[in-house]
C-alpha cells in the first residue's frame, strides 16, 4: 500500500519528478543510512551472523547470472552486453529501498545484521560482474582502471558506509548520547515507510512499454529461479533459518533500480529492463510473501 501511495502520487497527484529526486535522496543518503547505524552501532549485542549465508546469496546468483546469459542469447538473439544486463536484471535486487524495510517488518531486527552483511558486499560483487562482463563483451580484455571506478563508487556509497561506521563504533565500546541516540531514532523511523513511498514513486516514472517477451523472461527467472537457487544453496549448507529467511527473501525481491541505470550507461536493453522493474514489483508483491510463508 505504501508503494501504491507513492505511485499514487507521481502518476496522478501530479507531483513532479523534482519532489520524487528530492525524496529518494533524503531516503537513500539520509533516513536509511541512520537507520543502518543506529542498528549496527549495537552490532556487538547482536544475534552471530554465520558468514556462510555469502556463499549462499552471490553462489546462487552467479548460477543465475550463467543461465540467464545462456536464455538471453539462444531465445532471444542478444548480444554479449545485452546478455549481461538481462542476467543482472534476474540477479540484482532492490535490496536497499525494498529488502531493508521488508527484512525489519517481516523477519525482525534480527534479520538485520544478515541482510547488512549482503547489502555491503552486493554492489562491490554485482557492479564488478558487470564491468567485467560488459568489458569483455565489447574488448576482450577487463580494464584496471573500470574495476578501480567500481571499488571507489561502492566505498562511497552512504548505505554502505554507514553499516561499516555503525559496526566500527559498536568496538570502541564508547556510549552514544542520549540526544544523537534519539535523533537518530526519530530518523530511523522515517526510513521504513519513505523507501516504500519513494519506490512508488520512481515506478511511476518508468513504463510498461517495448520488449514484453524478455521482460516476462527475466522477470519469471528473477522472481522464481533467483530464490529456488539461492535456496538450494542454503540448504545444502545447512545455513540456520534466520539466514536463509533472508537471503532467500533478498533473492526473491524485485529488480533492482541499479539494473536499469546499468542498461542506460552501457546504451543495452534499457525498455525491457524498465518494463520488469514495473512487472517484478507488482508480482513480488505476492510471491515474495508466499515464499516467505512456505520457509516459515
């Protein structure tokens, strides 16, 4: 409902696309990043995080991203960068705006340390893959300098960041005062409701438009095969069900807004990308609690 509110808006509330920009940033470089570290700044107090729950999350994904370049180019013909931004797009989640306030509703502040623990590895390990596979496509080779723009652009993201900053003062052992602790929290309580509001809002901006075939495609594999995969993973390592509820519930998640960014930098698939962000969100609606409902 709250994603419909913020679609709502933008698509007949006539709000324009500057209060959308304008909202996503305050959510994106403000709300969430302090909702992040007022959580991980107890992160010592913390339930463990078994680690192994990575080998799960980016092994299940990097099978994907292999089957679905294998789809993209024997069913529907695509070249070597198409066939990258089809299998980000059944890999790459919307992790940030979608997987952290659904993780903290859903599965609890429990969840969280698991969930941060993908969201700080995700961009670095996708946005890699993609440079390198793009890279390779295009030259044949893979650039230093393309993957140095990679690390850089991750290291300076606030969502990232502030996970490490919050784990870093959580060993200093020092005590956080009362009033940054309470502003903090006032902020925190701003990021849950305002990522669904600003997701609607930027699927507004995105239309149903050419390139239904590989949409319905991508869109099935990411919503069905990225979880079942994922899944698999997890259960053969007899991961604990705290985190597999998580990372089977970040696999399971709509195409993420980086995927469509990807396509319009790399000039490759850009109306059946934004085609499935709109389908995926509107069918991880459903699917996404089902599956959650089905590994309770």
């Amino acid at each position: 409902m709250l994603v419909f509110v913020g679609y709502a808006l933008s698509r007949w509330g006539g709000w324009p696309t500057t209060v959308s920009d304008a909202l996503t940033r305050f959510t994106f470089a403000v709300a969430i990043p302090a909702f992040l570290f007022r959580l991980m700044m107890d992160f010592r107090s913390l339930p463990p995080v078994d680690a192994r729950l990575l080998i799960a999350y980016f092994g299940g994904s990097l099978v994907l991203f292999i089957v679905s370049r294998v789809v993209a180019a024997r069913a529907f013909a695509m070249d070597g960068v198409s066939q990258t931004i089809f299998a980000m797009g059944t890999i790459f989640s919307n992790n940030v705006l979608l997987g952290i306030p659904l993780a903290k509703i859903i599965l609890g502040d429990a969840s969280m340390p698991s969930v941060s623990l993908v969201v700080v590895f995700n961009s670095l390990v996708l946005w890699t893959l993609v440079t390198v596979s793009v890279e390779w496509a295009r030259k044949g080779d893979v650039s230093l300098r393309g993957l140095a723009r990679t690390a850089r652009n991750v290291a300076l993201n606030p969502v990232v960041g502030s996970i490490l900053l919050g784990i870093g003062f959580s060993f200093t052992g020092l005590a956080m005062p009362r009033v940054v602790t309470d502003t903090l929290g006032l902020m925190s309580t701003a990021a849950v409701p305002m990522s669904l509001i600003v997701l609607g809002m930027g699927l507004a901006e995105y239309g149903v438009g050419q390139g239904i075939a590989p949409s319905i495609a991508l869109s099935l594999l990411k919503l069905v095969a990225a979880p079942l995969a994922v899944y698999g993973i997890a259960r053969a390592l007899a991961l604990p069900p705290i985190e597999t509820q998580a990372v089977v519930m970040l696999s399971s998640l709509p195409v993420g807004a980086n995927v469509y960014i990807m396509a319009r930098q790399f000039d490759a698939l850009q109306a059946p990308v934004a085609t499935s962000l709109v389908l995926t969100t509107a069918l991880a609606a459903f699917t996404t609690p089902l599956l959650l409902v089905a590994l309770a």
